[in-house]
C-alpha cells in the first residue's frame, strides 16, 4: 500500500483480478511530447509512491503500454508520429490493454476535442492546466477499484441489453 496526502486512504497497489488474459500493472504511463510537462507530472506521480513510465510521442507511447501494461495511461493529444487520439483507439482496440484507464491531459480546450477523445475511447479529458490533486484522486480511485474504465463497465453491462 501506498501511503496517501491529505488523511485519504492509502493506495491498493497490491495484484486484483482483471477479465483479461494478463493482468493490468499498477503502473501509470505519462504519454507527452512536451518535456517539462512528462518530467513535471511524472516527479509528482512518483511522489505519491506510484510506479510511473514514460514516453514521448504516440509510437513511443504503445509500444510503452504493451510493455508496462498500465492500470492508468495520461495522454496528451498533440503529438508527432501518432496522436493522442489514435493512440487511445488502439489501447481499446486490445483485449489485453482495454480495462486500463485512458485520461486525457492536453491544451486543447474545444468541446469538439473533448467529444473526439470521448469517441476515441478515453475515461475522461482534463484541459491543461490542470490540478494535479484532481489526477492523483483519479488515479487513486482506480488503484482502489472504485472507478473503472468505462470500456469495462460497458461490457459488464452489455450483456443486460442485449435482445436476441
């Protein structure tokens, strides 16, 4: 367990049960091309106690997810090689990786962006600049399994709506 700020519990970062094949590390992946912003966030993370990789552009950045396997993965959008965007169609387009909590941290502040990353399959879209209390309650929350990606609430609840 990881010792929380603030008189809030503790961090869980002990194994849990997934659906999937392989398990999902308690490991956060920071995805951003811009350094201040991956060395920033990254230093805070770590602070905290938490297990953090980091890489600098989308290409980058999947192959750091299938690696690490990531409960929670911070994206930024713009970025060169692939975007944020389509990094996060492809994490939800793996049966291995879809469970992990996908946010969005980026500059771009249009509801249209915030619509795109939603249909792309991100768990929520935070503008920068953002609190970072705000990120680490999130994260805590999905380390302690009281929130999940939605991608893996849909297919819980999925099978209720189905009609043959």
């Amino acid at each position: 367990m990881v010792a929380a700020r603030h008189g809030e519990p503790p961090l869980n970062t002990g194994s849990s049960n997934h659906e999937t094949s392989c398990p999902l590390t308690d490991t956060v992946v920071l995805v951003d091309d811009e350094p201040n912003i991956r060395e920033t966030v990254a230093f805070i993370l770590e602070a905290e106690g938490l297990q953090v990789a980091t890489a600098c552009d989308g290409i980058e950045g999947l192959d750091v997810v299938h690696e690490q396997r990531p409960k929670v993965v911070l994206l930024d959008v713009m970025m060169p090689g692939m975007d944020g965007y389509e990094l996060c169609r492809r994490i939800r387009s793996d049966a291995d990786l879809r469970d992990a909590y996908v946010l969005i941290l980026t500059a771009r502040g249009q509801k249209a962006d915030e619509l795109r990353a939603l249909e792309a399959g991100a768990d929520l879209y935070l503008s920068k600049p953002f609190d970072d209390e705000v990120v680490l309650s999130i994260i805590r929350d999905v380390f302690a399994g009281r929130i999940r990606s939605r991608c893996h609430s849909a297919r819980l609840i999925a099978p209720l709506h189905h009609v043959a």
